[in-house]
C-alpha cells in the first residue's frame, strides 16, 4: 500500500473580492510524510479550506506549487480523496451503490467492486446497512458511509474539511476512535481540518496551527503521544492547552486585578 | 400516506354468538373474523373515510345541483343549457355506438404522441442546455422569445405550414408542452448540488459517468415535475389543435356538436375531457410519487394526504 508524500512549495492563493484582493495564503511551505495524520486548526478564514481544496486539486494556486509524490497537482484525483462536512452521499443510491461509486466509474467489474464495497462497509461497521438509503441514516452513519467511499478506492491520501463539524458530541467521539483505529490498519495519509481542539489533540501526528490575516501556518505542534490515545491523561491535557494557547484562546498572563 | 397508522381502538366488541351444532369449523372461524373486523372499524375511523370521500363529493354534487338549477330556471332552452340527465343520455348514446371510444382513442394518440415527442427532445435538450453554461446562454434568448407566444397563435401558421389533420394538432400540442418540459430540465440541471459534482470529479468520473450517473439522476425529481406540467399543458391545448381540422378525437367531438348544435353532445364531450384529463394527471402524479420515494430522500411536493 502506498501512500501519499506531500509537498508545498511557498503556495500563495489570492482571491480577487469587490473591495480588493484578500490573501487567503500566503507562502506555506510544508511538507507531510507518507501515511502522516495531519490536523489543521485556526480561526475562521485563515485559509483551511482554501488549502484543502488546493490539495485535493478543485482550487489551484495564485503561486508556488503542490506535489503529491513528486507530481504536480493538475486537477481532482482518485488517489488523493476528500470528506466534506455535508457527507455528499449520492440520495438516490443505496449505501452499498454509494460505496461501490468510485470502483464503478474506474471500470471495476461488478463482482469484484461489490465485495471490495462491502469490505469497506465492513470496516465503517455499516455493513448490514448496505441496501438502505442515505436518508434512512444518522448523520454520524452518513459520514461513516462516505469514509467507506473513499476507501474503497483504495486512495493514497484522504483530505477531510471538518468532517465531524455537524455532528453531535458522542457521536464525533465515536467516529474519531473509528477513524483512529482505521488509520492505524490503513495508514493512509490524513490531512483533516478541524475546529474541535481535542479532536486535533486525539488524532493528530502534527497539528498545523494557522493564522489569518494574511493566511498562514502558524506553528507546527507535533504530538507524540502514544495511541490508542487517553483523553483523560496529564499528557493530553497540555498538548491540549498548547494549541489553545497557540490560538491566543487562553491568557497566561495574571489578571489586572487582584483578589 | 402522511399521516401515521393509528392502531385502531377495538371499542367494546359484542361476543359472536355461539354456532348452531354441527357448523363446521371453518364457518365458525369465518364467522369470528367478520365480526372482529366489523369491530375494528371504529366511529373515528368512518367519520375520517367521510371526510375524505365526502367533501370532495360533495363540491361535485353542489356543481351539478346549480347546473340542474339553471336548466330549470327557465332563462334558457333545453337546447341552449341541456340539464345532467340529457348530457348524461346523449353520452350514453354514443358510448353505446362506439364512437365515444374512437374519439378518446384518437385524441389520446395524437396526445401521446406529441407529448412523448415534447418530452424528449425537450429533457434531452434541457440537458445539454443546462449543462453546458455558454450555449444556454445563447439559446435563452431565443427561448424566451418563443416561450410567452401563446401556442393558438400559431394556428393560422401551423394550417399554412403544415396542412389540416393530425399533425398541426399534434404540433400544437407539442409546443404547448415542450417548453415546460424543457425549462425546468434546464433548471433542474443548473440547481444540481454542485457539491455531487465535486465529489464525481474527484473519484475520476468521466464526463459522460458525470452526466449520466450524478446529473440526471440528481436532476430527475424536478424533471418530472416539469412534465407533470408539460402534461397538464398538452391536455389543454388538445382540444384546440383538434380543431384544425381533425376529423376524430374530443376536440373534433366539440366542433361537430356545434355544428349540429348539439349542446348535449357538446357538454359531454366537455365533461369526458375533463375526466381523462384528471386521470392522466392522476397517473403521472402517482409515477412522480413512485420516483421520489425511489430517490428516497427528497419528499414529493404536494405529497400530503
Ligand atoms: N471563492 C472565493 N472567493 C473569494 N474569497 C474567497 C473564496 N474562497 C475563500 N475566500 C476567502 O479566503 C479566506 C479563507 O477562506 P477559507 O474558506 O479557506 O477559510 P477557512 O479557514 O476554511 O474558514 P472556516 O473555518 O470558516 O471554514 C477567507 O477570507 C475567504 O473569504
Ligand atoms: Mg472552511
């Protein structure tokens, strides 16, 4: 299995808007190891988005230049897939037809895209939801269908924009210890965008903080914490408070007044 | 559908009175059942089925009341505003001959022809429109153009062009339902979740894949909308381009009691291009509900019972 070593060489994205031009980045140079998990965090509009889209090949940037194993990013690809927050299920296919889409439109015959969608089922755990409709699903079953989508093809890297944004807390939790545990058998590269701090801290590798203002990476944070990872150790808690410092979200500094 | 089954409330159910001896057993149990479903049907139950039956009825009866009224009020002749039951006889006697049937049949045959015609071209074309941005951009002109022309308008034309009979009827029908088949195709298109697209693209999904697999059927739902409408235009227009000189179908049905001034004739053709009328947008609604339950999650417009 292969999996995707990703570059960024000083990518700059301007978007020209009525009242002038905003930077949505400027100059990110970064660099991600094949089979990396890696968290994006930073306040609304310092570019996430914009990055992710880059990556997964919808957007192209102003400058610089993105490679995914030593080839240039020229457009959307099979092999580098993206989770949206709003899961894009296909209303009109059942689950198993939705998972099978992407072997299908590749010209996998059918045998074969049927057993290898219902090994990915298998894995989101959804497989005795194979003939039902999206509609019928929780949004949390929803966004477990669409990771069973995109492995299925067996991608070399997986790009997620706020995956778990809508839904609720217990069942964010539940997917991020799904996710966690399909990334350690599959080791696809994650890069995963997110505005759940704990989230990051949970799943990361690296957590890329980003500023806005102009669009940048802030501060790399790795996380070097063994997996599968406790929520509740003092370990934890200080990653946890140094990306929240990093995002100025905590003040160190003493009160102006006393007690 | 809409409203959720209420179990029934049993009520106060009387004991099914004992079998005379030697009744044989089935009997028996037949006899518990009819009773234990009589029981079932409860007050609420029949008042509900009235309810659905019954007002609507009853606005019908009210119509046919007021026209038995105006007949009988004397302002005009019996051969002027014939009541219900002379309608009613006239239509007997030509159901009786036959010639009723001839009519609908042909009637029906140009409608479906021109209407399957419309359809197509007009879906096909609503693709291509609406998928690709520039050529709409140039034909919506045009279409626009066209699309407020009222299609009797093109009557005189459509005799000149195109002769008497069948196929200036059938164009006329077909103009009459192209253009609703077309614009809201078009429509349909250009509202696809372009999220659906994005995520087309990124799996390698040829163009071809993308169309046929993401936009038509993302599109479909309000494609049948569309002809729905189409189909209730069509109807309409019928009965006019039948008038161009077709020697069968309602349309000509109308004309020809005119000129024989046959009110009672002409009344009952009216009535019977109603009630077809309503059937075929009855079936079409019940298919467009079968696609919308079939696309799962996108409830029908309308769909309340
Ligand atoms: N298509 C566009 N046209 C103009 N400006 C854009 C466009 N897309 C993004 N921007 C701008 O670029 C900046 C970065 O946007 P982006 O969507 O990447 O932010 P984000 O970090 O994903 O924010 P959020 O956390 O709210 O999703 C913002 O200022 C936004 O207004
Ligand atoms: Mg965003």
């Amino acid at each position: 299995m292969k999996q995707a070593r990703i570059v960024l060489r000083s990518v700059e994205k301007r978007f020209a808007t009525r009242s002038g031009t905003t930077v949505a980045l400027a100059a990110v140079d970064l660099e991600i190891r094949g089979g990396e998990f890696v968290c994006l965090v930073g306040p609304s509009g310092c570019g996430k988005s914009t990055l992710l889209n880059i990556l997964a090949g919808f957007d192209f940037p102003s400058r610089g230049s993105v490679e995914i194993d030593g080839a240039i990013v020229d457009g959307p690809q099979r092999r580098v897939v993206t989770l949206f927050q709003s899961y894009g299920l296909f209303p009109w296919r059942s689950v198993l037809r939705n998972v099978e889409y992407g072997l299908e439109v590749s010209g996998v015959p059918r045998r074969q895209r049927r057993d290898q969608a219902m090994q990915c089922l298998d894995l989101v755990g959804l497989s005795s939801f194979a003939e039902h409709h999206p509609h019928e699903l929780s949004g949390g079953m929803q966004q477990r269908i669409a990771l069973a989508r995109a492995l299925a093809v067996d991608p070399e890297c997986i790009l997620m924009d706020e995956p778990f944004g809508a839904l609720d807390a217990i069942t964010r939790i539940k997917l991020q210890e799904e996710l966690a545990r399909i990334w350690e058998e599959k080791r696809k590269t994650i890069i995963c965008v997110t505005h759940d701090i704990e989230e990051s801290v949970f799943l990361a590798d690296r957590i890329l903080v980003m500023a806005t203002n102009p669009g940048r990476v802030k501060t790399v944070i790795p996380v070097p914490l063994p997996r599968p990872r406790s929520r509740t150790s003092p370990e934890f808690d200080e990653l946890r408070r140094r990306v929240y410092a990093e995002l100025e979200l905590v003040h160190d500094s003493k009160p102006d007044f006393e007690i | 559908m809409g409203a959720p089954p209420y179990a029934a409330d049993p009520g106060p159910s009387p004991q099914p009175a004992r079998p005379a001896e030697g009744e044989a057993s089935d009997a028996i149990a037949l006899r518990a059942l009819a009773s234990r479903r009589a029981s079932s049907v409860t007050a609420s139950q029949v008042t509900r089925a009235l309810d659905r039956w019954l007002v609507p009825v009853s606005g019908i009866a009210a119509l046919v009341l007021a026209w038995e009224a105006a007949a009988w009020s004397g302002r005009w002749t019996a051969e002027q505003l014939p009541g219900p039951i002379a309608v009613l006889g006239a239509g007997a006697q030509i159901l009786a001959d036959g010639t009723l049937f001839v009519h609908v049949g042909a009637s029906l045959a140009r409608f479906l022809v021109a209407y399957a015609l419309a359809g197509t071209l007009g879906v096909t074309l609503g693709l291509v429109f609406g998928w690709r941005e520039r050529l709409w951009r140039a034909f919506d002109p045009v279409v626009q153009l066209l699309r407020p022309v009222s299609p009797i308008a093109w009557f005189p034309l459509a005799v000149l062009w195109l002769g008497i009979g069948d196929v200036p009827a059938i164009a006329i029908i077909f103009l009459a339902s192209f253009f609703p088949a077309l614009l809201s195709t078009v429509a349909a298109v250009r509202r696809v979740d372009p999220l659906l697209l994005r995520i087309a693209r990124n799996f390698g999904s040829s163009e071809r894949d993308i169309v046929l697999k993401v936009v038509v059927p993302a599109a479909f739902p309000q494609v049948a909308v569309g002809l729905h409408i189409a189909l209730g235009a069509a109807w309409v227009y019928l009965v006019a381009g039948e008038m161009l000189g077709a020697r069968s179908g309602l349309g000509f049905l109308v004309m020809d009691a005119r000129n024989f001034l046959r009110t009672d004739l002409l009344l009952f053709a009216v009535l019977v291009i109603g009630v077809v009328g309503l059937a075929l947008d009855k079936a079409i609604g019940a298919a467009e509900r079968r696609i919308y339950r079939a696309w799962g999650a996108v409830p029908a417009p309308g769909d309340v019972t």
